[in-house]
C-alpha cells in the first residue's frame, strides 16, 4: 500500500516539474515574441 501510495507521490511531482518547465518555456517564448514584434514595429517606424 504505502510503495503504490510513493509511486503516486513521486508520478504527481513528475508530471508538476514537466508542467512547470513547460510554463516557463512558454514565458520565455512569450518574451521573445514580444522583443521579436516590437522590434519589427520600430524598424518599421524607422523606415
């Protein structure tokens, strides 16, 4: 019972890690895409 009970534990935190990188590869594209279009709107200005 308390092996099942670990395994569980251990596959929730697992699956909590692999959701949290996912988050934070998403900010990170997030502020590339925001650095990336407001760059282009200035150059754009610029021209």
């Amino acid at each position: 019972m308390n092996e099942k009970y670990f395994e569980l534990k251990e596959k929730q935190s697992n699956e909590r890690k692999l959701e949290d990188h996912v988050n934070v590869l998403m900010r990170r594209f997030d502020y590339l895409f925001t650095y990336l279009s407001s760059f282009f709107f200035f150059s754009f200005l610029l021209l």
